[in-house]
C-alpha cells in the first residue's frame, strides 16, 4: 500500500449536533436519485437551475463542510472555498447556493463542491480482504485499502476514481485544509480505509 499513503479519502463525521441540509429545487425522479448527486459531483451542471437552495433538517452546528444528505455531495463554507481557491487547489470547481434555515431565512453563506480531476477505477482485487465475526456471529467480508490507478490518475489535487462517487485527495490538500483547521474535516488515508463488502455503494 505504499504508492497509495499520500492519498487519502474526504471524509466527514456525522453527528447530531453537526448542521445537515437538503436539496430543494432538484428533480428527484423515482429511480434516479443518484443520478443529480452524481452530476452536481462533477461538476455536469447542464441541466440544473442556480443557485440550488438547500434547506437545514437537521443539527445545530454549521462547520466548514456540511452533508447534504447524500453521502458524497457537500457544501463547503466561503471560508473554505476561498482558501481552496487562494492555495491555487486543482481538481474541483464550485456552484451556487442558497442555504436556508428551518424559520426559511437566509443566514449562511455556502458553496456546492463539486469535483473536475479523475482516475481510473480501484481495484478492489488488490485490497487486503480479510473476515469479521459480528455481535451475531455472522462472518462479514471486508475489504482495507483503497487502491487506485495513479497511471490514470490526471494529477489534479482532488479527484473520483472512475466509477465511484468517492472524493480522493493528494497529501497536499489534507496538510493545508488540517493547517487551516476546517471543521468537520476527517479524511481517511488510502491505505487505512476499510469497509464492509456490502457498504460500498459509493466506495
């Protein structure tokens, strides 16, 4: 796993405390519900109307980078964004947003992340697969390290593996946003990521 320990995974902690929004004005057809996360993702802003507004559901606690409900989609504050854009970040571009809170005012500034830089599908072949026993006695399949296809990779500093909705990004990235003190930032490094066989939707 050494070619892959200066990656490392965005990653965010979800508590009840930790602010939570959702999408308002996006067309959320039955059955493709993936579908505008994904395209927000990366940036595939076509068919959309801006600003997206999103509403506060849930917490109280409005860090740097808030969940969208989504899984992978993010907003980030004006904070971060500017100083993304100050340290000449690659890889990723930003769309409007208006974030409303639960009385339907408009108080807080924040910005959609999406992501431009890619690589190549993981392989998960090249893991480290091993088995847990849980609290039912039930052998589950896991799967440790992330391992990616830097061949492919277009040296952007964050960027989604094909086939995935998963944000990676280069130790630069993590070094300054850590430096910086973003709220509610905990990535995750490649080679340290584990997860259940049957959790990896987004990867």
């Amino acid at each position: 796993m050494i070619i892959i320990d200066k990656f490392y995974k965005f990653n965010i902690k979800h508590s009840k405390s930790t602010a939570q929004v959702s999408a308002q004005n996006v067309e959320k057809k039955m059955g493709q519900y993936d579908s505008w996360i994904s395209r927000l993702l990366r940036g595939d802003y076509e068919t959309f109307t801006f600003p997206i507004i999103f509403r506060h559901v849930a917490g109280s606690k409005f860090a740097d980078i808030i969940s969208t409900q989504t899984g992978c989609l993010h907003l980030i504050s004006k904070n971060l964004a500017e100083f993304m854009i100050s340290e000449n970040l690659t890889g990723f571009k930003l769309f409007n947003t208006i974030v409303l809170d639960k009385s339907g005012q408009e108080n807080l500034k924040y910005y959609g992340l999406s992501i431009t830089g890619v690589c190549g599908p993981p392989d998960f072949k090249k893991s480290i697969q091993y088995t847990k026993v849980d609290f039912l006695g039930n052998n589950r399949n896991y799967f440790k390290g992330y391992p990616i296809d830097l061949d492919s990779w277009d040296g952007s500093d964050l960027f989604i593996p094909g086939g995935t909705n998963a944000i990676l990004m280069r130790e630069n990235v993590v070094e300054k946003l850590s430096h910086k003190k973003i709220s509610n930032f905990f990535p995750i490094k490649l080679s340290d990521w584990e997860m259940e066989e049957n959790s990896m939707m987004h990867r």
